[in-house]
C-alpha cells in the first residue's frame, strides 16, 4: 500500500446531480473514525449509519432517513444489499442511546485477530502516512478526551447532525 501522488479519482456522475446523495457523502464524512485504522463503516438494519471499531464498538452514528438509505443502498454492488430488509426502515426514528448500544446482531462480526495482525502490519509498515492522516483526524475530530486510539467516553459521541433530507 503505497502513496500516490496522481490524480485522484473522479466523483461518480450522481455526486453533482443527486442531492440525497450529496447529503449522504456529508453525512459520511462527518462520521468520526476509528483512530486504529481498522474499523468499519456500516449500515444497520435499523437504518442508523455507524462508526465501528475492529471490535464493533460504535466510535460514531448517524440515523438515516429513508432516502438517504436508499442511497446508500445504490452504492453497493447489485444484489449485495436485500432493498427488501430496509422496507419501512427510518433510522432518525431510532432512539439516540440505540446508535451507540445496538443489539449485536445487526452489527458486522468483530475484526478476527489474524486480520487485526495484518491491520496492524498495514499500518506499521505504512507509518508516516497513517500517523499523518490519524494527526489530521484528531485535529478534524479534537483531541480524544481519554486518549485511546478510538474515544469511549460518551462526549466523543455527541456529534449527532440533524439532516434533513427532501421528501
């Protein structure tokens, strides 16, 4: 995994046409990461869009309304997402403490450790540039209030933003 200095790739044709979709990369940027470069991003089937530690703890969460699933969904692969499971689903009616403490179930299984040794080999043999972007992201996000690589105090979390989609 090497750095490159050449162009970065194009935005996708909807990214200037779709406004939904312009709200959903808001929302995707704003979520905070986790700092050990080895969580996930994950749509719940309960429509909230989380933040996921190697171990699956919620690092941030943002709800979902149905549009923006929708669009969401649209960037998967065909037939990788059942559209079928999200019928009726609005993750803004999910209640706030669920974002953080969901049933495990509908969360992705845990980084296995053999994977987390090769994450972590990644990242060590790549140190300049990961230190580099995790500086960055605690510079965007603040300081971790607690100091660990993926912020578990409750204050990390309160980062909720209220968008509004167009019906």
């Amino acid at each position: 995994m090497a750095h490159q200095n050449g162009p970065r790739c194009e935005k996708p044709s909807w990214y200037y046409t779709d406004p939904i979709q312009r709200e959903l990369s808001a929302i995707f940027n704003g979520l905070k990461q986790d700092l050990s470069f080895m969580g996930c991003i994950s749509l719940g089937k309960d429509g909230v869009l989380r933040s996921l530690t190697a171990d699956r703890d919620v690092v941030d969460a943002a709800g979902l309304t149905p549009n923006q699933i929708a669009a969401c969904i649209r960037r998967y692969p065909t037939g990788f997402v059942n559209e079928a499971e999200f019928a009726g689903v609005d993750g803004t009616k999910v209640p706030r403490e669920l974002w953080f403490a969901p049933d495990k179930n509908i969360l992705p299984p845990p980084l296995s450790d053999e994977a987390k040794q090769l994450s972590r080999k990644v990242v060590d043999e790549n140190h300049e540039l990961f230190h580099s972007r995790r500086e960055e992201l605690k510079q965007k996000y603040g300081e971790q209030e607690n100091g660990n690589d993926h912020g578990d105090s409750q204050a990390d979390f309160d980062v909720h933003r209220d968008v509004q989609a167009t019906e």
